[in-house]
C-alpha cells in the first residue's frame, strides 16, 4: 500500500505544477480564463499575484517530489508537504473557491491518509 500513497502523492504533486502552468504562463490566455471564470480585464489585472501564486505551488510540488525522492526516508518531508497543501487547499476553499476543495484539499487528505496508514 505505500505504493499506493506514493501514486497520490506523485498526482498531488502533478497537479500542483498544473496549477503553476495555468497560474505562471496561462493565466490571461483562453484557457486559464475558462479555468478560472474571468474576463481578460480581471485576469490582466491579477496576473502578477496569480504569478505568485503560481510560484507557491510549484513549491508545494517540488517539496512532495523532493520526499518522494528520498524513499523511506521522505516520511516526514511527504507529511509536511501534504499537510501544507490540504491547508492551502482548506483556506482556499473557504475563501476563494468551494471547488478547491475538491481539486485541491481533498487529493492532498487522501494523500496523507494513505501515508499515516501505510
């Protein structure tokens, strides 16, 4: 079963380089505004804190590559790492959008189950 983990974590991870891409790079293009439901006005005008924002979670997928690159012995940085993303992903939810909740939070909470049972 720490294969499994490790396949949701690696997919946590994958996601959150997603989230660079469209945040960093396509955040004004069509389809980071179909992404995110905005006009090219309010994408123009937060394109710089959604490049920060994009910065951020290429951190969070660097991290949980970075653990799983130590094998066994990237328990602890694999768990910091999730627990940061499920936080971001709770706050994010309760604040900006419901639905990262569901993209975010809870890929990250399946990750860190299956690393504290396994």
């Amino acid at each position: 079963m720490p294969v499994v983990a490790n396949i949701i974590i690696a997919l946590v991870a994958l996601l959150h380089i997603y989230f660079l891409v469209l945040e960093m790079f396509l955040w004004d293009k069509p389809i980071g505004l179909r992404v995110f439901g905005q006009t090219a006005e309010q994408a123009a005008a937060s394109k710089v804190l959604a490049a920060n924002q994009g910065l951020y979670n290429g951190f969070l997928a660097a991290g949980l590559i970075w653990g799983l690159s130590l094998g066994p012995f990237g328990f602890g940085v694999k768990l910091f790492f999730l627990i940061c993303v499920l936080v971001a992903g709770l706050f994010g939810g309760l604040t900006a959008n419901r639905k990262i909740l569901f993209v975010q939070a809870a890929p990250a909470a399946v990750g860190l189950v299956l690393l504290l049972v396994f």
